[in-house]
C-alpha cells in the first residue's frame, strides 16, 4: 500500500484560518439573523485601485489579439514587472536590488511555505512565537521537527515575542541555520527598529545563517525610521532573503502577485562544506515547480507602480491604518493593552484567560470574529487579534458592540 508522509500526522488536524472559517460557518447556520463582523482573518474589503483594473483590462484586449497574445511567460515574471519592483521598492530608497534578482510569484503564502526546501531536511529553524502557521507548518511537513507537545515543536527553537520584549524577540545566543523573522509583524503588528535588525543581520553573518524575512506589511510602515526592507540594513544582502506581497497594500488577496528577493551573494552550503548561490536554487525550484503569474495580472501589479496606481494604493494603505488606529484606540479605551495598529493593520490585545474562550465569546455575544491568539502558538495565549481590513461602517460597528462586552 502506498506510504504517506507521516510527517504530516504531526501537524494539527487543520490550517489555523480553515479552522476559524468552519466555526464561523457553523455559528451563521445557527443564527441566520446575526450580522457577523469578520476581523478575523487579514483579507481585504476594499475594491482593486482603478489603476490596477484599467491595466488588467488593457492585457486582456492586447491578448485576445494575434500580435499581442503570450503564452507561458518567464517563470521568474515578466521583467517589465521585475524592473518596476526593483526601482520602487529598492532602488528609489537607495536598497540595493536588481531586477533579475526578484521572482514574481503568485503569494508569499507559498513562497515563504515553499523556500525551505532548497535548504537540508537537517537545518536547525529558529521561528518567532506567536508566529504565521505556514512557517512552522511548512517545516513540520518537511521533517525538521520532532511531535508537537503542549503547542511547541520538538527540534524547533522558538523565538518569543511577549509584553516583556515589547514583542520583538531577543537575538539568539544559539547557532540555528535559518530564522523566520517578520516585520511588521503577524501577528502581532509590531515592528523592529533598524538596530533590532542590525543586529539579526550581524547575528546570521556571524552564524552563517540565513533570515527568511516575510515583509508582506511593509507599506502599512508609517514611522519613517523603521526599516521597510531587510535591505535596509548593512550586510543584508549576504545573509536574507526578503518575501513581499501585492495582497494587502493593493488589494491583491483573490487576485494574487508577490515577489521574492533573492540576492545573488547569497551563499549557503554543501554536505562537504562548499558554498553555493541559493540564487541558482531557488531559480531552479521556481522554474520547476511554477509557471509564472498570467500576464493581466503582472500588468495589474505592475500598475501599482504608476502614478495613479500610487496615489489609490496610498489611499487604500491610508483607509485600513485609519480603521487600525481607530480600533487600537477604542480597545485602549476599553482598558486593555495591545500592541500594534500603528505600523501594521493588525492590533495585538492582551486579554485574560483562553483565547479561544475569548474568540467564542466575541463570536457568541457580539457577533465579531477575532483570530484568538493560540492559534499563532503559546506565547499567543491571553491575546487575540483583530484585523483593520474591513470597511469603515463595519469597523464602527465592531467598535460599538465591543463596548458591550463585559
Ligand atoms: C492573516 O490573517 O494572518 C493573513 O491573512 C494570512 C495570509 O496572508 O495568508
């Protein structure tokens, strides 16, 4: 009989935000009457920017005509898209990237749950806590990991975020060969400073490690000394691979495009000790296993980057960090402390007690759904978070009725 991966029998009987989405479904079929308010998972209201739309459109027209057709493109994307990323994101801010260093992908859901496997089945992974699920599950479907016992891994080292450390984790004083870092942060919305990830990037170039650094919120930054790129930071290039997303800053989340960076003096090494560009790997893995994001949807992304696609995306980012702070204010008020909602569409509460006790109530009482804190792992117990993606009347709404909870 065919073997499964029993690696998998590992994991939790389900995805975190599948999980969530099934307790909702139940509770709406229970009570047809009651308008839920989702906070829940961070997937945007609002609709696409007409930039993105307009240039969507024009792709289709060009490929419903013989000259203008395309079929497979560029497994890495189109380089008109990977010249845009590269001046916008980098090179305008004075961060070194090429364009041929960036790979256009469909989601940093996959790239960041797919990059482990270009490294060794025996790398020793350091992963925050709490933590985006995919890090971790990704590598527990891989094998690094041992069984699961009281929420944590075995074989993982785990990075604690806690009130303690203002949620960012302390740099390790052991050797790991890869790191997970996240800023700003999901799912706590916190953000480090430029010497917080100094030192990360002195840390893995000390330990030749690698930072798998997930920046998928960076233009929710407000606060213009927090580094919006691992690239910000001197020696970066030798040591991080940075993921970055279209989803949540263009509305991108049902019409998928992101983009990972690669640097070409990114070494790592063989069994026998040599160093090999991971460039070249995940070029490799990439053209393999993916076959580039369609063209309409590169043009659309590619349209961010226009000066009508700036100023809408800028409006976008301007109406979820408008719903962020008006959602860390009101909880303030409420008298809990939370972190985040001012670099970051995501507002960190402590609470007391079970999360997921905390999760049914809001659900029961008040009709909102949160992300309870343990679904991101132990250091998320006696928290929970609420997502700003939402539209402005549901966000008033959600505001108004938690004052109700007792
Ligand atoms: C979240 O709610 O944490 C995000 O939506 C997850 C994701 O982007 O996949």
């Amino acid at each position: 009989m065919a073997r499964i991966n029993d690696h998998f029998r590992k994991l939790q009987a389900s995805y975190l935000f599948s999980d969530i989405a099934r307790k909702v479904t139940a509770f709406q079929e229970a009570n047809p009457d009651r308008k839920i308010i989702r906070m829940g998972i961070g997937d945007v209201t609002e609709p696409l920017p007409p930039a993105c739309r307009e240039a969507m459109k024009k792709a289709i027209d060009e490929m419903g005509t013989r000259d203008g057709f395309r079929g497979y493109g560029p497994e890495q994307g189109y380089p008109f898209l990977r010249e845009a990323i590269a001046k916008h994101e980098y090179q305008n801010h004075g961060f070194n990237v090429a364009a041929d260093e960036i790979f256009v992908s469909d989601g940093s859901k996959c790239d960041s749950g797919n990059i482990q496997e270009i490294f060794s089945s025996e790398a020793k992974i350091a992963i925050p806590d709490p933590v985006y699920p995919v890090y971790v599950d990704t590598n527990v479907m891989a094998g690094r990991t041992g069984v699961s016992k009281d929420g944590r891994y075995e074989g993982l080292v785990y990075l604690e975020a806690r009130p303690d450390n203002g949620y960012i984790p302390e740099v390790l004083t052991e050797t790991v060969d890869l790191v997970y870092l996240c800023f700003p942060n999901n799912p706590t919305g916190a953000v480090a400073t430029k010497e917080q990830l100094q030192a990360w990037v002195d840390y893995a170039r000390k330990n030749e490690a690698i930072i798998l650094y997930d920046a998928a919120y960076a233009a929710f930054i407000q606060d213009s000394s927090i580094p919006t790129s691992i690239y910000a930071i001197e020696g970066a290039r030798e040591c991080a691979i940075e993921f970055r997303s279209f989803s949540k800053n263009a509305g991108f989340t049902g019409t998928r495009c992101a983009f990972t960076v690669v640097p070409k003096e990114l070494k790592a090494s063989t069994k026998d000790g040599d160093k090999v560009a991971v460039h070249a790997l995940w070029n490799r893995r990439h053209s393999t296993k993916f076959n580039g994001v369609s063209y309409p949807v590169q043009r659309a992304a590619e349209a961010v980057y226009s000066p009508e696609g700036q100023k809408q995306t800028n409006e976008l980012i301007a109406y979820y960090m408008t719903n962020a702070a008006m959602i860390r204010k009101a909880v303030e008020a409420l008298g809990f402390s939370c972190v985040g909602g001012d670099n970051a569409p995501y507002v960190w509460i402590q609470a007391e007690g079970s999360s997921w006790a905390l999760f049914d109530r809001l659900l029961d009482e008040l009709g909102i759904v949160c992300t309870p804190g343990a679904g991101f792992g132990t250091c998320g117990e006696g928290h929970i978070r609420l997502s700003a993606f939402n539209s402005r009347a549901n966000v008033e709404e959600a505001l108004e009725r938690l004052k109700q909870l007792k």
